[in-house]
C-alpha cells in the first residue's frame, strides 16, 4: 500500500468510526440539567418553556430549583409561581408540573431550601424531591448531560 492509500484508509475507518459512534449516542437521551433560582416568573416560565422545548426535541430534563425558584414546587405556591404568564396563558407552576409528567424527567429542590424555609417534604407537589448533593453534582457532570442556568 502506498502512503497516501494507508492514509485514506486510516481516514475512512475513523470516519465510520466516527460515524457508527454517533449513532450509538443517538439512541441515548441527552440529560438537560437546569438549575433555576431567579425569582422573576418571566424568567421561571422562559426556563421552563426552554427546558419543555429541549424534551421536545429528545433531552431528558433534570429541573433543580433552589431559592426563590424553589416555591414553584410547593403545593400552596404563591402567586407568581401560578399566575398566568401570555403568551401561552400557564403559570411556571404549571410547566414544572407538564415536565414532571415526561418519561425519565425529574424535578427537585435544592437539599438546603426545605430546612431554610422550615418545612418537610410534604409541602411540596407530589412527585418533586428533594436533591442529593452527591447526586446532582454527578448529574451535572455526566459525560450525556447539558447544563442550563
């Protein structure tokens, strides 16, 4: 074989490489990881209407909220977390609950908010945890995940 037909040989075969790599990666949902602690419900609802899109197109939310984010979790929500918000008419209260309802999508709090705020588990909607730090930081860390802030 000649140089330059090793080389083109070499080439293709890290091409399909490449190639059937991709593929394999396909088939696995990227995670999308937002972290959300803003208070302002227009920015709560674009995060949310962002991480809903990401689903949309094949990602696997992972929702933290932590601080005033956070009080879109609990089940007597303030206002602003239920408020409808144009142009789409739902609160972000409401989106949280739509990406709760994805397969594999997972919505928690922060481990810090439910001591700082005073309250147990039991005040927040059906079905959000609470974060575990080790957890979270190999969630934000996984090779698969994108991070959203």
């Amino acid at each position: 074989m000649t140089k330059f037909s090793i080389k083109t040989t070499l080439t293709a075969a890290a091409l399909g490489l490449a190639a059937f790599a991709g593929t394999a990666h396909a088939d696995e949902a990227d995670t999308l990881v937002t972290i959300l602690t803003a208070p302002e419900a227009q920015t709560q609802m674009m995060a949310m209407v962002l991480t809903m899109k990401s689903a949309e197109q094949g990602a696997m939310p992972h929702v933290m909220l932590c601080g005033p984010a956070a009080d879109l979790a609990l089940k007597e929500a303030p206002e602003s977390a239920t408020a409808p918000q144009k142009p789409l008419g739902v609160g972000p209260q409401q989106l949280v609950q739509k990406i709760m309802g994805l397969p594999g999508a997972k919505v928690e709090v922060c481990a810090i908010y439910l001591p700082n705020k005073g309250a147990g588990p039991e005040v927040l909607l059906d079905g959000v945890t609470v974060a575990a730090p080790d957890a979270m930081a190999a969630a934000m860390l996984d090779a698969d995940a994108r991070m959203s802030f």
